[in-house]
C-alpha cells in the first residue's frame, strides 16, 4: 500500500509540473484608447479623402507649376486618363460622368475632420510621451546594422519575434516622417489651394511656388501617402494581421508565455 500511494503521490506531483510548461497566451496592453480612436478616425477619412481625390483629379488630369494653370497653358505633366470635362483636352473621343461636385464637399469635409483628430493625436502624443517611448529611436536603434537589419528582415519576409513587438526603427522613422513631414505638407498644400486661404496667407502659397505647384506638390505627397498605406497593410500582413488589427481594436495583443 505504501508502495502504492508512493507511486500516486509521484505522479500527482509530476501533472502540474508537465502542464505549467506549456505556453499559455496572454493578452499585453498594447494601444491606448486615443491612439485607437484617432487611427480609426484617420483611417476613415483617409479612404474618404482618396477616393474624392481620385475623382477630382479626373475632372481635370493636368498639372501645372506657378500660379495659374488652364487648358490653354502647356502642363507640366498630364495624367494618361479621360476627363469629366469636355472642356479638358486629354485625347479621348469621350468624357466620364462628372462627380466633381460632391467630391469636393466630402473632400473638404474629410480633411478637416483628419486635421482635427491628427491635432488631437499630436498634443496627447506630446503631452502623454507617446512620441518619445514609442516613435523616437534610441542611439543603438540608429546604428548601421540596426537599419540594415530592419530593413531587410521584411524583404526576406521574416515574421518579428515576441521580442520586437514593438516598432523596429526603420518603422519609427518611417511613422515620424509620415507624421512631422507627409501630414503637414498635404494639409498645407491642400489649403494654398484654397482662394480664400491664399487671399488671407498669401506668402505661404508663395512659398510652395504658387497655387498649382501647390496642387502639383499635393499630388505627389499623396502619392507617397498612398505608397505608405500599402507599406504599412504589407507589414501589417506579416507580423500577423489578425493579431495586429485586433490590438488596434481592444488595445491589446496576444503574447505567448512559457511557464517557469
């Protein structure tokens, strides 16, 4: 009997012993409430403003640089597209439907609901330290090897470890600039485009070369907006869509543990 309760008494105390190895999964505090609310925001308007961009691009395909800019003016490049405007020479025998005038209004409405939610994120990022613990790279981040490292991990399509939840520094830099140049150049260039705006603050549309190069230089940070959103949904993409997307919505990521 002794030998029998011996032998139970073992493998009772061996059970707990095999099940705290395994990895379990916890749920770590990732976004906070803010950061979450203004993504979303932002995200929303950023479709919003694409989509009524693309459509007022095509009711006139030109671009110009300097002042002024019309169908009688040579472009400085035009878009290989038809036009909404008959009045607009593209080379096509016909026009597409003209969408340009509700686009404009969700155009203007859009962008200056992302001005004021990207206000809004600025000031708690500045006021809570959000920039500074989690975009701002240390000195060790800057280092040749780090950048290098950062930068062709995602082209060998390698998925980061627990460890490197957090933004690699290629990716801080990449949010930085997104934020202190892409954002305020658009929104400046999108305003010199305004009569109203250039009538108040007419050396900041001078600055930009004028009221169409300010049109032809939103253009391309666009561009370069739109490069970033594919970018970030492919990166996205490989450290785990689900997970990733998931943190954006409940502020908390999934992270698996080994029990000691």
């Amino acid at each position: 009997m002794a030998t029998r309760g011996s032998a139970q008494l073992s493998a009772e105390t061996r059970i707990p012993s095999a099940v705290s190895t395994a990895p379990v999964t916890k749920l770590a505090p990732r976004h906070s409430a803010l950061v979450r609310v203004t993504h979303w925001i932002t995200t929303i308007c950023f479709f919003a403003l694409l989509l009524t961009g693309i459509e007022i691009v095509i009711s006139h395909p030109r671009f110009y640089w300097g002042e002024t800019g019309t169908v009688l003016t040579a472009p400085l490049f035009q878009l290989p597209i038809p036009s909404s405007r008959a009045t607009v020479p593209t080379g096509y025998g016909y026009v597409l439907p003209d969408q340009n005038g509700w686009s404009r209004a969700l155009h203007f409405e859009a962008a200056w609901i992302a001005v004021l939610t990207g206000l809004l994120y600025v000031v708690s990022g500045l006021l809570t330290g959000h920039f500074r613990k989690n975009l701002l790279p240390s000195n060790a981040d800057l280092s040749w090897r780090a950048l290098l490292t950062s930068f062709t991990k995602p082209l060998r399509f390698e998925r980061p470890s627990e460890a490197e939840a957090s933004y690699n520094v290629l990716q801080r830099l990449t949010y930085l600039f997104v934020i202190v140049i892409l954002f305020p150049l658009v929104i400046w260039s999108g305003l010199a485009m305004s009569l109203a705006f250039a009538s108040a603050f007419p050396w900041s549309v001078t600055l930009l070369g004028g009221r169409q190069s300010a049109r032809t230089i939103h253009f391309f940070v666009s561009l370069a907006l739109v490069l970033f959103l594919f970018v970030h949904v492919a990166m996205v993409c490989l450290a785990s869509f689900w997970n990733r997307t998931g943190a954006m919505i409940t502020g908390r990521t999934a992270t698996r543990k080994e029990h000691a």
